[in-house]
C-alpha cells in the first residue's frame, strides 16, 4: 500500500508550478472557475451566439472557446495542440473564413450553433445527473466535452483530459482495466480510489490530478510511444523509455535447509530512506504481478475481477486477489527485490501472512530485478506446505505488565 501519509505531507510542501504551492494553485482555480461561471452561467449555455462561442474574431479573447484553449490553460488544465476542430465551429483567420466540422453542419451558422449548444446542454444535463455513459457516448469531442466539464463541475470531474493519461495513472496506481472504456469511467475510477483513502478522501479534484503527476510524472505520447515529462516522485528515470520483458518463472523449492551464517559487517543504516526504497520496490513489483495476471486471465474472462486489494488494504495477508481459470480464488503476495534473477532468494514473512494461507490457494510471486529491464516474476505455489521454504525467525514480540 502507498505510504499516502508521508507523500501527501511532502506534495503540500513541495512547489509545483510557476514557483507556487499547490495551496496557491487551488486559491487560484477558485478565483478562475468563479469568474468563468459569472461570464458563462450553465442556465445560459444554450443561448451562445457564433461571436460568443468561436475563436478567430476580433473579440474572440472573450469566446467561450478562448476561455478553454487560453484563459485556464496555465492554471486550471492544457487542451492546447491539435487545430481549433476541436471546437467545432470557428473562424479561421488563416483561410479567412468561418469553419464548421461537418458533424456540427446543420446547413447554417445560427442552425449548427444551435445543434452544438445543445450537445453541450446535454452533457451539462448528464453530468448533474451522474449519467456518465451517456458522457462517454456524446459525440462533443474530448477536449471541449471534458473541459466543460471540469469547469463546471470540478466536483465531479477532474483537469485531465487526455485518455492516454488516465490510462497511465491507472496502471501505476494498479487499477488499470482494459475492459474499462471512456474518459468519464476511467475519471471516476480515479476518483473512487480517491474517496476510499483517508490521507486523500478530503482532496479536491484538482489537487487530486496535481498528487497524481507528482507521484508519477506527466506523460506525453509521440507516434504511440510514451515519454515521461517532469518525472515524478517514484518514476524510475532509469527505465522509463525502455522496453521491458518480464520473464515467468515457477519454482521448484528445496526442502532442503542450509544453516551456514557468514559474518556481517556492521553498518549503520538509513531507515528512512531504506523504508522508501522498500516502498518504490514493493510497488513496481505489484504493478508487474497486476500486468501478469490480467495477461494470464485474459482469455477466461476473469481478469476484470482481480483485484489490487493493498492499495486499500495492507492487513488482509495479501497483495492481490486473483483467480484460476474455473473462477477458484488465488490468494498472491508479491514480494519485490531489486536484485536480479538468482537460484535462491529470501525475504521476510509475517505471521499474519503464515495464517492467511492456511487453507488456502494461496501463492507468493517473488520479483527480481524489479527496476530492471527483464525482471522475472518467481511463482511459488503453496509456500508453507512441505517446508518449501526454510523459515527462521528474525524478532520476538515482547510485553510486560506494570
């Protein structure tokens, strides 16, 4: 499970952008998203004229759509790139001449405006009744429609409007679902992950996105590849252009046992730091066994229904609650090291882990060389059955009464 109590601490006091904190940037969304609704009431979306809506006219600084591309673009979320299609309807100042995008064209200005306006309505309408497959469905193109949205209701909606960046925030935080399609579900995937932990539940949306790419980084996507921009927190710099190749392996464990000890050197060690890394390492290798197992159930339909159970949960004695191919539950904890491929390997147990699989399908997938680029997920089915594995005790609990 993140460690959110200690990287939220360090989000709030850490400047993000333009030399401001993220208490800064929320005071001034607020400022913006005010003055937006003054100057575009939603009561009043459906009366926009051609000159109050489109870019390109000698006024267009005050448009609707200038609001969208230009006036929120440093503060509340970028929709810039691409042409001004994305709006729909506009001037077009290099051909001189008003532009309409043929599934707007209803055959005139005033008719196709009023087509536009209201699909825009209607998403207004969806959004306030929580209709979020009807979102999905509009046909309002994805820029203009999310950011509607989010100006409206920042509430219910979050400042990203890219698809490919909701599919890559999911797959780190291990929630991706291919089976998940549309831009308002994938938000509200987000957003539910959000509300179920205490460290996060009292965020806004936009200080939500904002942790987010802090955590991860921001990507961009060139001709289907992905790049890390500003690399966040737990990025791997190392590995974050590079092609990786995880290799499965089972394991055939010993029951033979081997007591040698070599002598130590005493080192002096740095437990916060150590503790971090532990919480990096712990992490990718859950999101590698995440990738694994929907690879694996793929075929059998019940890939939708694993779950990433300590993201939520770190007490139940497992990482992630999969399935075999007749449905039958698979209990997995994921155990991570950096260290690569090797013939043996340890790592530590709890006793509340011993006790959950006790009776149960219940297997250990140990990652090595988990920041590498050809990790190997070690598969060990029933790890305490056979004295498969060579359990030494390294701590006692100790009580007392006064």
């Amino acid at each position: 499970m993140l460690d959110h109590k200690t990287y939220v601490e360090a989000f709030k006091s850490t400047i993000t952008f333009r030399g401001k904190t993220i208490s800064d940037l929320i005071k001034e969304v607020d400022s913006v998203l005010n003055e937006f609704y003054s100057t575009f009431p939603k009561e009043n979306i459906k009366h926009l004229t051609f000159e109050q809506y489109a870019l390109g006219l000698p006024n267009s600084k005050d448009s609707y759509s200038y609001w969208l591309e230009f006036k929120t673009r440093d503060n509340v979320g970028s929709i810039s790139g691409g042409s001004a299609e994305k709006f729909g309807i506009y001037y077009s100042m290099k051909k001189s001449k008003l532009e309409i995008v043929r599934k707007y064209n209803k055959g005139s200005v005033e008719a196709s405006m009023n087509y536009l306006v209201s699909l825009l309505e209607d998403l207004l309408y969806y959004a306030e009744n929580d209709h979020f497959d009807a979102i999905d469905k509009s046909t309002v193109s994805p820029n203009l429609k999310f950011k509607t949205l989010f100006m409206y209701y920042p509430m219910k909606f979050m400042p990203i409007f890219s698809e490919n960046h909701y599919d890559y925030l999911l797959k780190k935080l291990g929630l991706y679902n291919k089976s998940i399609k549309g831009v308002a579900k994938k938000q509200r995937q987000l957003i539910n992950y959000k509300l179920s932990i205490k460290e996060l539940k009292d965020m806004s949306n936009y200080e939500f996105a904002h942790y987010l790419y802090y955590l991860f980084g921001v990507p961009s996507y060139i001709k289907g590849e992905i790049k890390i921009n500003s690399p966040g927190i737990l990025a791997d710099k190392k590995i974050q252009n590079k092609t990786r190749v995880v290799k499965i392996r089972e394991v055939n464990t010993s029951s033979s046992n081997n007591n040698s000890h070599n002598q130590r050197n005493v080192i002096k060690k740095d437990y916060v730091k150590e503790s971090l890394v532990k919480i990096k390492t712990g992490f990718s290798g859950e999101q590698l066994v995440m990738d694994y197992e929907v690879e694996r159930l793929k075929k059998s339909g019940y890939s939708r229904k694993i779950q990433h159970v300590s993201l939520t949960d770190d007490s139940k004695g497992y990482d992630i609650l999969s399935f075999e191919e007749d449905g039958s539950k698979r209990y997995i904890e994921v155990k991570s090291t950096k260290n690569q491929t090797m013939n043996k390997g340890s790592f530590y147990i709890s006793e509340n882990e011993r006790k959950c699989a006790e009776g149960k399908n219940y297997w250990i997938y140990y990652v090595t060389g988990v920041d590498g680029d050809s990790p190997v997920i070690n598969l060990i089915e029933n790890p305490f059955e056979e004295q498969r594995l060579q359990l030494t005790p390294v701590s006692y609990r100790a009580t007392f009464e006064m």
